[in-house]
C-alpha cells in the first residue's frame, strides 16, 4: 500500500518554482531542489518524476499563480487603455523588484530551453497565448469604450503587447535604470494612445489634377494644409497620412499621394485643405 503524500504539493511546487526563477534550469541540481523543498529524494521521485518532469510542473504552477496575476491587472479597471498602461507600470516594478534572474520565468524558459526542449517550448507558447488572450479582450473593452479606433487591428496590437512586454523583461536582465525602462513603455503606449496602429486594408490614394499657372508657394501651402487636416482627422479616429506631393512643371499637374483607409477620407482632406484636386485614383505601386 502506498504511503500518504507528507506534504502539500502546491508548497513545494512554489518552492520548486522559486529556485528555478533564480537558477535556471540548468544550473539547479536535485539536491538543490530536495533541500528548497523540504522533502526526502524518494518522495521527489515519486510525486514529480525527473528534474525535467518537475521543471514542467513548475513552469505550469507558475503560471497558475504569476501569470494570473499579471492577467488579473489587465481587468482590474473599467478603461481598457488605463489597465494596460498599469499593467506596463507594474512589470517594470516587477522588475526593479525582482531584479535580473527573477525578471520572469516565461521569459527566462524561453530564452535558456525554447530552442533545446519541445515540452518547455510548448509550455512557453502556451503561457504567452495566454497573455496575448488578456490583451486582446482588455483592447476589446477598450473599443466598446470608445478608447480605440474601431480601424485598429486588435490581433496585431494585442501580440505587439506580449512581445513588448516580453522585451521589456529581457531589456530589465541588463538594465535596471527606472528611466530606461519608463522610457521605453511611454514608446510602447504611445501606439495606443495615437492610435497608429492599421489594418491590412490601409490603401495609397493619388490625388490628381493639372493645374495650369500654380505656382511652387501655392503648392507649398496646400501640402502643409493637406498634412495638417490629416493629422487633426487621425487623431478624431478617422485613418489619413498625407505622404508627399509631387509637381511636374511640364505640364502643370500635381499628384498627392495619401494612405488612407477609403477614398472618402482622402476627399475630405482635400475639400478642408481647399485643395481643387478632381480626380482620386488609387495607385497601387508607387515610383518614389
């Protein structure tokens, strides 16, 4: 008959964790694990099986427990846009905190035994699916708040997010400057809040006309009047980028060259900008 277990398994689980958090993989032997987990050799191998077995197990409670709690901030506000940016505020205090070895055992697991070990790799992108799927509903109340551009694509942002936030904890693995790290979530949340993030069917328009007599100054005050009706009209939510003018004095044309994501964008841009262009077509490769 089997002998009773003598011991909670989720206790020395988070024992388990907490060496491999610091050590790594590699670097913790068993009897490192047999002494931070407070049990004897044969009980170690019969409840968790190999190092590797219970390495598994530990990346599993790991993110049971931390990844949970990283996830849980994502949903700790009614503003989707004020959860993420707690949640980046957060992760670099996790990693001020925590300091290097500790940034986060994903991240570390990725790095020391993604390439090397099919089970940890699995276990990794399942952990990170994970964390994308918090981000893609915390962006998902964002929009049914009206936070976001209904244009932005909420699958590319969301896995953006989850790579940002993994490069923050390596970044954190070398430096340890607040500013540094502060510094590079503003970049990383400035692609929220400008809502510069578009979909595939973003297309480039040319607006076309002859305009027999402009002059250079008369274009050059249309171009800036076209860029800067189109900087007011993305920051309302509508996607316009004015991208360049070009004049061919020969036979007194102008082509304006916009991205945008329709064509009716584009032609209230030009009506605002008081640009008399009568013809948009959309061109489809460019010669710069």
């Amino acid at each position: 008959m089997a002998r009773p277990k003598e011991f909670n398994e989720e206790d020395v689980l988070d024992k388990a964790v907490e060496v491999f958090w610091a050590k790594g993989y590699e670097a913790t032997s068993m009897q490192d694990l047999i002494n931070a987990m407070g049990i004897q050799r044969g009980s170690l191998y019969a409840a968790f099986g190999s190092k590797q077995q219970l390495f598994l197990r530990s990346l599993e409670r790991y993110g049971k427990v931390v990844v949970t709690q990283f996830l849980d901030i994502l949903e700790s506000k009614p503003s989707g846009i004020e959860s993420i940016v707690l949640f980046f505020a957060q992760l670099v205090e996790h990693v001020l905190t925590e300091g290097p070895f500790r940034s986060c055992l994903v991240t570390n697991s990725a790095i020391e035994r993604g390439l090397t070990d099919e089970a940890t790799k699995q276990q990794v992108v399942r952990l990170l699916n994970a964390l994308e799927k918090g981000f893609y509903k915390t962006l998902q109340r964002a929009l049914k708040n009206g936070e976001l551009s209904p244009d932005l694509d909420l699958t590319k942002l969301a896995n953006f997010l989850t790579c940002s936030m993994q490069g923050l904890l390596v970044m954190g693995k070398v430096c340890t400057e607040r500013r540094v790290l502060e510094g590079i979530n503003q970049v990383t949340l400035s692609i929220i809040n400008n809502k510069t993030m578009r979909r595939d069917n973003m297309s480039t328009f040319a607006v076309k006309r002859r305009l027999p007599g402009v002059t250079m100054e008369q274009l050059g005050a249309a171009q800036k009047a076209a860029i800067e009706t189109s900087q007011q009209m993305t920051e309302a939510g509508t996607d316009v980028k004015y991208i360049r003018s070009n004049f061919y004095p020969g036979d007194s044309s102008c082509t304006c060259i916009f991205e945008a994501i329709n064509k009716e964008a584009v032609k209230v841009v030009n009506e605002k900008a008081a640009i008399p262009f009568d013809e948009i077509t959309e061109v489809l490769d460019l010669v710069p």
